[in-house]
C-alpha cells in the first residue's frame, strides 16, 4: 500500500481526499478526484452562498453514493473469486469441489 507519509505536510494531506481509504488509483480516489472538481467549478458558477451550499450538498450525496456503489462492487469481485478459487483449487480437506480427483498409482 502506498504511505503519503513522504510528502510534505499540505499538499496530499487534506482530509477530504484520504479519509475514505482512497489511495492513488484507487476507485475512490477518481471518484473524489471527480466529485472535487464538480465542487471547484460551482464555485465559479454559483456565485449566491445558498445555492453554492446546496449544489455542495448534491454533490456529497453524489459523492458517497459513488462510493458506496464501488465499495459494494469490489467486496462481491473479491467474495466472487474467492468463492471460484475455493472451487477451481481446493485445498486439502475442503469439500469445495464438486468432483474428486484420485492419486494416481
């Protein structure tokens, strides 16, 4: 896992970017990259505070369901390929496989 304890202190430490777990190429990471950048260019468009802070709570919403998509995504990838690679290769013991294979004499 990378560790951001190499750069200096401000300019990769903010909060916002790294509470999640994101670490660089990770889904959340483009996902709060993304999300970051909707928020930059409301500023610049919606000038009136009430409407800046509702377009910053939209995106929010957007945000964590985003992550909360990804999250669900890569937990059944990894519970779907530990399920096949307990069937496919079965340790000693484990009655995974469906077929049983005999030592050959």
């Amino acid at each position: 896992m990378l560790s951001l304890d190499f750069f200096p202190t401000g300019i990769y430490n903010n909060n916002y970017t790294y509470t999640q777990g994101g670490v660089m190429f990770s889904p959340a990471f483009y996902i709060e990259s993304f999300q970051n950048t909707k928020k930059v260019l409301t500023n610049q468009i919606f000038k009136d505070a009430t409407l800046n802070k509702a377009a910053h709570a939209y995106i929010d919403a957007q945000t964590k369901f985003a992550l909360m998509l990804t999250d669900n995504a890569v937990e059944l990838a990894k519970y779907s390929v530990d399920s096949l690679s307990k069937v496919m290769f079965p340790k000693n013991g484990d009655a995974a496989a469906p077929y049983k294979v005999e030592p050959k004499q």
